[in-house]
C-alpha cells in the first residue's frame, strides 16, 4: 500500500514537472514571438531580385516556420509549368509572403525567382513597342505543390 | 482474457482514414484547375516574322476602345469569350490575350485584366488570366509606350473552359464591382474582377511610394498578339466575341454606358484581323492571315 501510495506521488510529481516544464517553455516561446515584433523580423531575401524591387511591386518575404510537404525542386517543376518558356530557376526560398495586390496575406508559400531577366513579353499597354520583364516569381503552395499565381515586372 | 479485438477502433480508424483520403482527394480535384488545351487556334504555324509592317516583335490589337470628352471613367466590363488561340512554341515569353482596360492618356497608364495564352516550360500552350497595371510611368503620351519601369502584372489559374463566356471587369475609384458603393466615399483604388469574383486586392494607386497618381479616361476592349508570328484570338468560323461591353462614366451620377454609338473606336489592322460590330455591345474580332486560318 506504502509502495502504490509512492509511486503515485512519484508520478504525480513527474506530471507536475513535465507541465511545469511546457508551461515554462510556453511562457518562453510566447515572450519571444511577443519580443519579435513584425517590424523588427528579419526579411526572407532573394539573391536574384532585390527586397527593394519586391517591395516596389508590394511583395515582402519573411522568415516562416512551416515545414513543406513539396520539395523545392517539385515547387520549381510547378514554376516552370506555369511561367513562359524558356525560363529557369534561377532560386527557390520558403517564405510568408504578403501580397495584397496579389490577394496573398501572410500565407507560407514556395517564392520560385524564374528567368533569365527580359525573356518573358509583358501586357504593355495597347503599344505596339514591346516590354520586358525584369524579374518573375511564382507562388507554389508548401503543403500541395499547387500553383497560386505568379507575378512579374518590368522594373 | 484479452477481451474481444477493438474493432469498433479499427473501424473508426479506417473510416477516418477513408474519410481523410476522400477529403484530401477532394481538395486536390477543388485545387486543381485545367489547363484549358489549344483547339480553338488556327492550324498551321502562324505568320512569317518580318511580314508584317512592324518589327516581327511589336503587338498587334484588335478592339474597340471608347470614351467620354475626358471625363473620369469609373469601370468597363466585357463578357469575353475563351478561346485559345494559336502561339508558337518557339517563340519563348510570347503570349496572345483578349483583355478590359481602363487607360489614362496622359501620362500613359493603365490597368487592365482579361485572358491570357502562352507556351510554358514544358511547351505546352497554357492559358490564364491575368491583372496587369502601371505602378509609376515617366512618359507623357501612350503610343508607343516605351517606359520599361513600373509595370506589375499577375497570372492567375484559370478554370474557365474553352467556349464559355466569362465577365472581366476592371474599375476605378468608388466605383466597385457594380458601382453601387456610396459615391461620398472616394476609394482611390482599381480593382479587378472574372465572374464578380475579385482577382486579387485593391490596387491602390495613392500607396505606391513615389506618390503616383492616375484617373482613366479611356476604356478599351481587345485582343493582343505581343508578336506578328502569333494568332489573333478567334477564326473566321469561330470568332471571338466581346459581349456585353459596357463601361462607367459621369461620376456618382453616372451609368454604365454601351461601348457604342458616339463613344467608341473600332481599332485593327483590317489587311491582317477581322472586326464586326454586332451591335453596341456587342463585337468580334478574329485572325485572317495566321496560316490555317479561314477569313
């Protein structure tokens, strides 16, 4: 009886423990999210474009804690598939992007840089003279690989 | 002693794995969207490059445009026909689209959204829709427009099939999707729209950083080819059609009007595009000289 009433102290006191444990790294988890203000967050950059151009056409990248369901190179396959021929890859990061022109907020997505810079024609206005892009990237979904949508510009 | 097998468990759990698996399998089909395939295109390989009056990589356009002595327009709208046009494969970054377009003459800018096919990276012929807009411009006049900064332009899937008629519409300011907004309120904002649906969000002209600023006085309606070698949408026994167009002037006490009688301006090269006006609203265009192409 002594024994079963110890060891259920014993594993009382280990519950006790492992909540207080995860409570604590709770608490700490929360104080960093809290400490690390939107503003304060370090941008996801691109090699291939600057966070000036993106941010031109209301594109900015930020760090994400999601893990994908889709390789890189599955992502960049989408890309290509749905931009025009004769792109590459010119990179592929894991950001949350926001894009309110595009209608993307705060949403985890495969940002898939494909080129070469002013390969692709762009709508140019009913002039005749035609326009180039400068840089185009395609938003693949992380979890299923599926194309959202893609953006480019000529500056 | 063991007790009977936790069927009800395993039953449980492979009903809610069924259920996962149809759900997923569900979301796949509702995610996936098909590339409308190229039928509706002339046969052949298009035009010769160089035949035409212009360098073989110039656009070319089909349409009607119109206006109001200047006045401010609030939006157009089309019910435009898709159809898949002809573009080669070897012509990389080339496209063919029909599209609505709201236009300030000067300084040149715009905004625009409609349909759009090109070859992918697999050398497949792909359609989409697209928005595109002028986030700055350093050029007074339109024609030719030559300022290489400034222009965004997002691709979006489509799940249109070829054949269907779908609404495009592009508005301005605090006309929205049917103009019925409270006009006290000033949106300075253009937005886009297939079926009703918004693509995207608000483009907002006041936010972009160097403090741009545009108000269309142009509605146009058309197709495009960004190079002679590529079909005009439509063919002489199945032509595409532009219905239902409509564009907004008069402010708050304005009303959609008809892209015809004294506003419009039928607009193609008629040695090489077709051009009939059904009515006010309604007008097709098509390719007569894409090889395989019937006039």
């Amino acid at each position: 009886m002594r024994t079963w009433a110890l060891c259920t102290i014993v594993a009382l006191l280990l519950c006790f423990l492992s909540a207080g444990v995860a409570v604590g790294l709770g608490v700490a988890q929360a104080s960093q999210t809290a400490g690390s203000s939107p503003g304060a967050a370090p941008e996801t950059t691109l090699a291939s474009i600057s966070g000036e151009e993106l941010e031109r056409a209301g594109i900015i990248l930020s760090p994400t804690s999601v893990k994908a369901s889709v390789s890189s190179g599955s992502a960049g396959q989408t890309a290509l598939d749905n931009t025009p021929r004769g792109s590459t890859v010119r990179e592929t990061v894991l950001a949350q992007v926001t894009f309110g022109q595009g209608g993307i907020n705060n949403r985890a997505m495969w940002v898939v840089s494909v080129g070469p810079p002013y390969s692709i024609h762009m709508e140019n206005g009913d002039s005749p003279v035609p326009l180039f892009a400068k840089w185009d990237v395609a938003f693949v979904d992380p979890s299923t690989g599926s194309f959202v949508e893609s953006a480019l510009s000529s500056s | 002693m063991l007790g009977p097998k936790p069927r009800p468990l395993v039953r449980i759990s492979r009903w809610t794995l069924r259920l996962t698996l149809t759900a997923a399998m569900g979301s796949a089909m509702a995610l996936y969207v098909p590339i409308a395939v190229h039928a509706g295109g002339c046969t052949g390989s298009g035009r010769t490059p160089g035949s035409g009056p212009k360098p073989s990589n110039f656009s070319y356009f089909d349409g009607v445009d119109a206006q109001d002595n200047g006045s401010e327009l609030g939006g157009v709208y089309s019910d435009i026909k898709d159809y898949s046009p002809y573009v080669n494969t070897g012509d990389a970054g080339a496209y063919s689209s029909q599209w609505v377009m709201l236009k300030q003459q000067a300084p040149c800018q715009w905004a625009q959204a409609g349909y759009k096919q090109f070859i992918n990276g697999s050398a497949q012929s792909t359609r989409r829709s697209f928005v595109s807009y002028t986030a700055s411009s350093n050029q007074t006049g339109c024609s030719p427009y030559t300022d290489q900064s400034g222009i965004v332009e997002i691709d979006y899937t489509l799940g249109d099939t070829e054949g269907s008629y779908h609404y495009f519409t592009v508005t301005y300011g605090s006309c929205t999707y049917d103009c019925t907004v409270a006009w006290g309120v000033y949106l300075n904002a253009f937005r886009f729209y297939h079926d009703g649906a918004q693509l995207g969000g608000d483009y907002n002209v006041n936010n972009v950083a160097d403090g741009n600023w545009f108000v269309p006085d142009l509605a146009e309606i058309k197709a495009e080819i960004s190079k002679f070698k590529e079909q005009m949408a439509g063919n002489g026994t199945d032509k595409e059609d532009f219905s239902s167009n409509h564009f907004w002037s008069g402010g708050s006490s304005g009303s959609w009007k008809t892209m015809g009688g004294d506003y419009w301006n039928p607009s193609y090269q008629s040695q090489y595009f077709g051009n009939t006006v059904n009515s006010d609203t309604d007008v097709q265009v098509w390719d007569k000289t894409a090889t395989g192409c019937t006039s």
